[in-house]
C-alpha cells in the first residue's frame, strides 16, 4: 500500500511539474495574452482622450 501510495504522488507532482513548464512556456511566448484591455465602450473612450493630451 505505501509503494502504490508514493507511486501516485510521484505521477501527480510529475503532472503538476509538467503543466506549470507548459504553462509557463506559454506565458513568455503569448505575452499579448496579459495586457489589460478596456472591456467597455466608455473605458476605451476614456483611454483614448488620456492618450490625445
């Protein structure tokens, strides 16, 4: 029992390790992805009168 249990732990931290990698591969290939944007028609209004001053 302790032998299948370590095996499952191991497999799990493995898929974790492997998910955050990937995850962070995209993350500095798609730095796009995580710009804030305006989400509203006004908050784009907004930014782009700040942008003409």
């Amino acid at each position: 029992m302790n032998q299948s249990n370590e095996t499952l732990w191991s497999s799990l931290f493995a898929l974790a390790f492997g998910v955050c990698v990937l995850g962070f591969l995209v993350m500095i290939d798609r730095q796009e992805w995580f710009h804030i944007r305006p989400v509203s028609g006004t908050a784009v209004a907004m930014a782009e009168a700040a942008k003409a001053e």
